[in-house]
C-alpha cells in the first residue's frame, strides 16, 4: 500500500501522518519523503520506565503500526525522532505536553472544557482549554470575542 494510502488508514486510528513533501519538494532530496507521526493519547509518565527507557519501545510500536498499512516501512526511514509529552513540555512549554491545553478525553471534551469568560472581570480565555476544545477552527477565540461583546456593550 502506498504511503498516502497508509497515512490515511491511520488517522482512523487516532493518529495523524502528514508529509511535508508532498507540498515542498525542497525538504528533501530527490526520491526521499519527510512523515510526521502525530500519535495524541500517549502517557506523560509510564507505570514502569521513563520516557527515556522507553522511546525505542514506542518507536517499534508505532512504526509496527504502520507496518500494517506499508509493508516497507522499516528499509524506507533513514531516521526518527520520538517525543513524547515531557519532551514537548520541555521543548515548546505546554505544560504536560498537551497541545490541547488538557486531556481530549470524554470528562473533559465539548461542554465539560473551560468557559471563555472567567470570574475575573476583563480576563477572557480564548486557547484550545476552553470550549470547543484544541483545533484550528477559530471557534474558541469568536467565543471569548463575543462574551467580550456582550459584557462591554
């Protein structure tokens, strides 16, 4: 099955494959491909091990996950980099490493995620922890402009 192919069945699996040359061929040289594997529910902590202990492990799963979809996968990659949620804490200061400013699990997703308005007056909340969640979708900044609005007029 072709990459593309692969890519696509995989972000059934709540996971999102995009390749960067598919759009800018300069990325690479000449027959080679760029992928990035974004995996969403992976832990901060292990019950056993560190990060650091097990980033081969998760790498192996991942790639076996693809595996599946793209018999060649191990020949194709020259190399991998796997970061798991206290390396992007680390790295970009998201706390936790979530991109989505907190779990996007049922408890915590649609109506459960924080109001644009807070309790202090003039302080509004417009980032992927409020409602509707984590996205680029615009909604969460047009919900805290319009409590701005309704309180302001």
């Amino acid at each position: 099955m072709p990459l593309r192919a692969a890519a696509n069945c995989l972000s059934i699996y709540g996971a999102n494959c995009t390749s960067r040359v598919s759009n800018d061929r300069t990325v690479t040289t000449g027959g080679q491909h760029t992928m990035s594997v974004f995996a969403q529910y992976v832990p901060y902590k292990f019950a056993r091990g560190t990060w650091d202990e097990r980033r081969e492990e998760v790498r192996q799963l991942a790639l076996n996950s693809l595996a599946r979809f793209c018999s060649n996968i191990d020949s194709a990659i020259i190399d991998t980099q796997v970061l798991g949620p206290p390396d992007i804490e680390r790295k970009v200061g998201l706390t936790g490493g979530h991109i989505f400013q907190g779990e996007c699990l049922p408890p915590y997703m649609w109506s459960r995620r924080l109001s644009a308005r807070t309790p202090m007056p003039g302080v509004y909340l417009c980032g992927a922890c409020t409602h509707p969640g984590g996205s680029v979708i615009g909604i969460n900044g047009r919900n805290a402009a319009m409590a701005v609005l309704r309180d302001t007029a």
